[in-house]
C-alpha cells in the first residue's frame, strides 16, 4: 500500500471532521444569535409594557386626583351650607319665639281688657301698651318672613296663620277661640319648619350633597305627619 492511498483517507476524514464541525459552530452561533435577538425581543416588548403601564397609571393617578379634589370641594361647600343653616335655623327659632311671645301677650291683653270693661275701670295705657305689643308682633312677623323660603309650602302656611292673627289683633271683637286656633296651627308650622330643616341638615351632611327638591318635600310632609297626624290633615285649610 502507498503512501498516498493512505492520505486520502486521512484527509476525507478531515474534511468531513472539519465541515462538521463548521456546521456545529454555524448552528451554535445562530442558536446564539436566535437567543439573543429572542431576548431583545422580549426586552423591548417589556419597554413598551413598562411605557404603556406608566400612561396608565399616571393617567389612573391624574384622574383619582381630580376626583379627590371635586370630593373636597363638595365636602367643603357641605360643610359651608352646614354652618350657615344652623345659624339660619337658631335665627328663625328666635324669632318664632319672639313672635309667639307677643301673641300671647296680645291676647292677655284682650282677657285683661275685658275684664277691667266688665268692672268699669279701663286703663289709660292700656290702648298704647296694646299699640306697642302689636308693633313688635309685626316686626317678628316681618323678619320671619324674610327669613323663610316664599316658595316652600310649609312657609306660605305659616306665614297665612301668622297674618290671620295679626288681622284679628285689629278687632277687639275677634274670637278667642279662633285666635287660639291660629296660634295652635302657628306654632305647628314653626316645629315643623324646624324639626324638617334638622332633618335636612342632617341629609344633606351624610349624602355629602344638597337634596334635592322632592327629597325636602318628603321631608316636610313625613315631619308635620308625625308631629301631629290631625293638624297635618287640616292644614290645607292653611293656603
């Protein structure tokens, strides 16, 4: 056997040997290659998530911001109303009172009058002393009305007792009996004014907004139902 038998081999082993392995390597660095650009891949999609996420939630951020500020601020104004309808309220209940006050001694006067008439011995003061009370019993009447809502129900219902009493305060011939009435159906008016604008207040601080005009109502009717069934049943004779 030559040498040169014995070299072919060799070197077809070689090539063989060589190609393989050049194959080996163009497989293993496109593998590489492949998982690099794989993960590339997946580090600009995780870039592009990350982005989107961050608009998200800046935008989620901006959005709950604005709805704490509009909370606050109708917290605020509540919180304002609040204030200003209990002073309201402590305001009109002095006045209610006043006017009451005033009435009453109205008609102590006619009983006192009356009876001095009856015994012959009227009093010199006694025509001032009624000028004077029934002057003050206006001006409460007055200020009561400015202080009350004219398009409230409830309102012009007090208001209409209120000016009957004044109108039998110009007769000395009225009847008590009907005086009496007014007075009742009066101070009814008053608590139910009051007690519904408590029960407002109270709404309108646990709601964290102003009711709304059929919700005041409702109010005001469940109220003078409760205080006194009868009178609520009468009082649109008050109109």
């Amino acid at each position: 056997m030559s040498g040169k038998e014995v070299t072919q081999p060799a070197v077809e082993a070689a090539r063989i040997a060589a190609e393989t392995a050049y194959h080996n390597t163009l497989i293993a660095a496109v593998v590489t290659v492949s998982a690099a650009l794989i993960a590339l891949a997946g580090t600009v999609v995780m870039i592009i998530n990350s982005n989107k996420i961050s608009k998200q939630t800046s935008s989620i951020s901006k959005e709950l911001g604005q709805k704490n500020l509009q909370s606050l601020d109708k917290r605020r104004l509540i919180d304002t109303v609040s204030t200003q309808r209990i002073e309201w309220i402590n305001n009109i209940r002095h006045h209610f009172s006043n006017f009451n006050q005033k009435a009453f001694l109205l008609l102590q006067w006619k009983i006192n009058n009356k009876i001095q008439q009856q015994k012959d011995t009227p009093s010199a003061n006694s025509k001032l002393e009624k000028e004077n009370l029934f002057n003050e019993l206006v001006e409460a009447s007055s200020q009561i009305e400015l202080f009350l809502n004219p398009t409230e129900k409830m309102s012009l219902k007090l208001l209409k007792t209120q000016s009957e009493v004044m109108k039998l305060n110009l007769d000395d011939r009225y009847s008590l009996d009907e005086y009496v009435t007014y007075m009742h159906y009066s101070v009814f008016f008053q608590q139910v004014i009051l007690k519904a604008e408590w029960k407002r207040l109270k709404q309108e601080t646990e709601f964290g907004r102003l009711l709304y005009e059929s919700e005041i109502n409702k109010i005001f009717e469940e109220t003078a139902k409760k205080i006194d069934k009868e009178k609520y049943t009468n009082m649109n004779l008050f109109l």
